[in-house]
C-alpha cells in the first residue's frame, strides 16, 4: 500500500498509512526546518556585484547535474555576471554529463577548471565493495558505502580556486528538498549543509562507527570487525582515505590523520551564497530550461542525479530495502510541495527502476567488482 498523496510506500523505514497519508505527508505542515522563503534575483544580483575583486564574479562547483547546471545557465545568461566554473571530475561521471558540461560552458562562454580524482578513490570504493560482501553475511544490504567524498573534493577545489583567483563568492546549490529521510521526521531545524564539517570538530568512535555503517549499510555487520580479513579490509579502506584526502589536498596538518574528514566552510574567507535560497527551486522545470537553452540532455533511467554513475547503486540499494529507489524519496519530497503530481512522480519512479539492475551492474563492471550484484544486496 502507498500514500494517496505522495508515493511512499508502507514498507518505507519509520512509516506508517493513515486515512490513506504517509507519516511524511502527515508532518509535512510542521516540518520546521522546510525553508520556502526566496530572497529574489534582484537581492543575489545585489550582493554577488558588492564585491567583484578578480576576473570572475563568482564561482560555481559544477557537478554537471541539473542543480548546479541550473546555477550556471541562470547566473551566466539571465543575470549577465562572469562566473567561474569548477568540476570535479571523480572518475566515475557520465560520459552524457561530461558532454552536457561541455556543451553549457561553451555555450555560456564560461571559464572551466577540471580538478581530476586521486587513484586512491577506485581503490576506496574496490574495498567498500569486499567489505560490503561481510552486510550480505550479516543478512544486511551491504551497498552503503559507494559515495566517496565528493563533497569533501568539490568543496576542497572550489575553495582552492576562489582563493587563488581571489574570487570573494561560491555559489553553493545544496537545498533542504534532497535531505535524508530522518530529516523530514526531525523536530531539529538543521540540515545537511547546516551540519556537513561540523563533525570534524570532533574525534570519537562513534564517529567511527557511523563511518563504517556508511561504508556496510548498517551497524549488524561491525559484529565482523575483529574477524582478522575484515578488519584488514577495514585498515586498506581507511589508509586508501587517508592518502586520497591528502592528494587532493583535502586535509592539513593534524588533519592528515582523521579517514573521516569533513570539509568546512567555516573559516575560509569566502562568502558561502545558498543560490536557491534566492531563486525558487523546480528542478524539472529547470531541466526542461537547461534542454530549451543549451540542449543540455537528461539520461536513460536517471530522473534526479544526472552526473554519479555511482548513484545507480544507492538506487539500487535503497529501491530493494525499501520498495522506493533513493530518487524516488526526493520525487515524494516534490509531489509534497506541489512542483510534481503524484503521477508524474510514479511515472519517473518507474522510469528509475526499470533500468535499475543494469545500471547497477554497469557500475559495478566500471570498478573491476566480479562479483554478482544479488550477492552484496
């Protein structure tokens, strides 16, 4: 059974149906972190020209993927400002979304720097892989640790650049509609962009444990941890970490010895601008946009992240465990707030899971993995 409202299925984590609503649609009222108040174009525009001290405006992380790429196009045609382009290239992007950058830099006559993955990223996933065989013995999906710092990489480049281009603002296009699950369900008016480098101010095993639940899926399978192959598994992954961190220039000093890092903005000099805090979001109407100006296209079985093949596999987990794909959460986040129908929702969701599988096993060809997808789900 499914919400009549949104699309979330009562097999969802934490849900129950009631009077045919979800618990997400229920609460969806006095969700108190859900921020819908835009300051307008005229009010970015105002800030983004206090203080032009180089060539470029601003920068913008360009990930490739229909947020970011929206930034762009908005900030370069609509708003007539000199922004810099800067993506990060993890070794697993799409090779659609490499053309679409291509085309919309080129297009706008925008400026791009590529900043390319440290080998020690392939290694780190390789691993995650072994270890994630250890949450199929355990009787837990073991696909949790395919997204490798990413954010920590775009963060680190962007803030690289801006400072020595002497560029006073980055455009950041983190919204609270992609937010965890447990997000919409907390009393807490934080989000993942209020909370993301905090945690780094602080050294603890349970930081540790939630690491490595990240890289298993779920904490049942540490049970494993003094089980001498795992626990080996465990030290290569965090070494490969360490060393990716420090060749991209992620960590410093003491920083050097902390696998599990997180990139602050706090302290850096730079103006942080949360661009759809100005400019009110609506991803498939921007997407359409981007096709209409630029002919910026979408892939196959792929409705919300456009840029990460490693995404499929986080669909692939999330639609197994939870009868919804991860995309499909965010699709439901839509329908809430009235930029989708449900059945536009449900029509994309199906377009998601219809290529699931093969996209799953296409990633998991691209990280050299011999493995059959059933046995690490």
């Amino acid at each position: 059974m499914a919400c009549t409202c949104c699309i979330i299925p009562d097999s969802y984590p934490n849900v129950t149906i009631e009077n045919g609503l979800c618990t997400f649609c229920r609460r969806h009222e006095v969700a108190p972190h859900v921020r819908r108040d835009f300051l307008g174009e005229e009010k970015l525009r105002e800030l983004l020209m206090s203080k032009k001290t180089g060539s470029h405006h601003c920068i913008v992380p360009l990930s490739g993927g229909k947020d970011s790429s929206y930034i762009l196009l908005h900030v370069a045609r609509k708003m007539g400002l000199k922004p810099l382009a800067v993506h990060f290239d993890s070794g697993f992007i799409e090779e659609q979304t490499k053309n679409n950058i291509e085309k919309l830099c080129s297009a706008l006559s925008v400026e791009l720097v590529t900043v390319k993955s440290s080998i020690h990223r392939k290694m780190m996933l390789q691993q995650s892989m072994k270890m994630a065989r250890y949450g199929k013995f355990a009787g837990v999906s073991g696909l949790g640790g395919t997204c490798v710092s990413c954010e920590n990489s775009t963060r680190t480049a962007a803030i690289s650049e801006a400072r020595k281009r002497n560029i006073p603002f980055l455009l950041w296009g983190s919204t609270d509609f992609e937010d965890s699950p447990d997000a919409f369900l907390s009393t807490s008016q934080q989000t993942f962009r209020d909370t993301y480098g905090e945690h780094s101010r602080r050294f603890n095993l349970t930081r540790i444990a939630r690491f490595y639940d990240s890289v298993v899926g779920d904490y049942r399978v540490l049970k494993y941890f003094w089980h001498l192959p795992f626990m080996a598994l465990c030290a290569s992954h965090a070494a490969h970490r360490l060393k990716y961190n420090a060749d991209m220039g992620i960590t410093k000093g003491l920083s050097r010895l902390d696998p599990f890092f997180e990139v602050s903005f706090n302290d850096t000099g730079l103006e942080v601008v949360y661009f759809f805090q100005y400019i009110p979001y609506n991803p498939f109407r921007h997407i359409e946009e981007l096709n209409r100006e630029v002919g910026w296209e979408t892939l196959v079985g792929k409705q919300v992240r456009q840029d990460c093949m490693l995404h499929h596999l986080l669909n692939y987990r999330t639609w197994t465990q939870t009868g919804l794909s991860h995309d499909g959460f965010f699709l439901a986040v839509l329908v809430r707030e009235g930029l989708l129908t449900r059945e536009q929702a449900l029509e994309k969701e199906k377009s998601v899971t219809e290529h699931l599988k093969e996209n799953a096993e296409r990633v998991l060809k691209a990280l050299d993995i011999d493995v059959p997808l059933e046995k690490l789900v």
